[in-house]
C-alpha cells in the first residue's frame, strides 16, 4: 500500500476522535443547541456553547458515529440540509454575540439522498459559503478525518484552515475521482495520487495553513497542541479590526 492510500484508509478509520470528542476535550463547559429552527434536528451536523481558556466560542463539527448504529443515525457524518441550516443559524448566533467560530470537519461529502435535494441541498451549501466569506468573529476549520467536497467547505470558509496529519481535504472521493477520469472506481488508489489531497501536498500548496502532528488517533499531545495553537490563533484574529479581518479572509480564498 501507497503513503497516500496508508493515508486515506486513516483518514476514514473509525476509531478517529468525532467533532464531540474535540468539543468535550479541548473546550470547557461544552453545551449541545439543537434543530435549524425550520425543519428538524440533522444528527450528523453538532455545535455549541463552549469556552475555551475563558472565552466563549462556538464550536460546531460533522460528526460521524462510533459504531454501525450511530453511523446509521448520523448517515456516516453526511448533513442533510437542515444540518447546514442548523451551522449556519449557530455562526449567525455567534456573530451577533461576538463569538469566535470553530469548526471540525469529518465528511465524504453533503447527503446525496433525492429528499436532501428535495429541501435544497445545494443551496444550502451555497448559502453557508457565501455567510461565512462574509462572518464577522474569526473562523477556524479544523480537518481531522475526510474533508470531502462542498459537504466539508461549507464549514471551511474560515480564517485559518488546519489538518490533522494522517487526513484528506478534496473536491471529491478518490473513489469518485476514479470513476469519473477512468470510469473505474477501483483505481481509487491511483486517483489518490493525482489529486494531492494530503496535509503536506495541501500545505505546500497554501490550501491549508497548519498541520497538527498525530501520534495515534488519540493522544494528550494533541488536545495540548490544539488548546494552545488555537488560544494562540484566536488573540491574533481578534486583535484585527473588522475590515482586515474579512479582507485577509476573501484574500485567502481569492488566490485560488
């Protein structure tokens, strides 16, 4: 087995932290709020109330199940509209009260199902990036499993974005890589290769701005590692006046 296909088949294991793990370990007083205020309560998108070194944050994630039975609830960590719906409603929350925003992102990509498109997936998705370009506390998006597609960049649209080392950031699965460049999904391994997904590739290339280094999937070093670098990120973001803030956030993106 390739580096790279070592590193998708990492990215995807099951036994990785969730973005609830992250939420309990690395923030204080961490409260879940619940439901989009339109339609219901998407299990597969999660935020919150936290502090972090006494500052309120809001901290939201995909979250993926432990088990086959919370998979099936949380549909593998793909959002439903209302789950972005529910992200969205928890950063415009935390923009009126002027509260920092953080994200983690563990998704193949949106749900494809005909009833998500029904209640306008795409739109939704739209709907966040166009809000986030625009948000105004700082935003930081963690990557710490898959970050597959428009389903992880509408949480990503953020000030810093960070992988943890052993996981993907793409526009598409291998697999669906694979199947649209050969028509064969079993050359995923390949298409992996091509299409520069990992940390490093993504550092290199100024997609992303921090790699956090994994000992295991879980370790105390990196719950230190992520309180300290974000308490860190944070005092610098909030020092920025409004106008430079945003401006160096739609610079970021405007290069690609």
């Amino acid at each position: 087995m390739s580096r790279i296909a070592r590193i998708v088949k990492e990215a995807r294991d099951q036994s990785r932290l969730t973005a609830l793990d992250y939420a309990n370990l690395v923030f204080d007083d961490f409260m879940e709020l619940h439901g989009d205020r339109q339609m219901a309560d998407d299990g597969a998108i999660v935020g919150g109330l936290a502090h972090l070194a006494g500052r309120p944050v809001t901290v939201i994630g995909i979250q993926k199940g432990k088990n086959l039975q919370d998979n099936l609830k949380r549909r593998f960590g793909q959002p439903n509209p209302e789950g972005y719906r529910k992200a969205l409603r928890l950063m415009k929350q935390a923009e009126k009260f002027g509260r920092p925003v953080i994200t983690f992102i563990n998704t193949a990509g949106a749900y494809p199902g005909v009833e998500a498109e029904e209640r306008g997936q795409g739109e939704a998705i739209a709907r966040n990036l166009m809000e986030m370009s625009d948000l105004k506390v700082p935003i930081i998006a963690i990557i710490i499993g898959e970050g597959g597609s428009g389903g992880a960049l509408a949480l990503a649209v953020a000030d810093r974005v960070w992988m943890l080392e052993h996981t993907i950031y793409a526009v598409l699965s291998p697999e669906g890589f694979a199947s649209i460049l050969w028509k064969d999904g079993t050359r995923a391994n390949e298409a992996a290769e091509l299409m520069k997904i990992t940390a490093n590739e993504l550092l290199q290339m100024e997609v992303i701005d921090k790699i956090i280094v994994e000992h295991g999937y879980f370790t105390s070093e990196i719950i230190e590692f992520l309180k300290e670098n974000l308490i860190e990120e944070l005092n610098h973001l909030t020092s920025l006046d409004l106008p430079q803030l945003l401006e160096e956030r739609y610079q970021r993106f405007r290069k690609y």
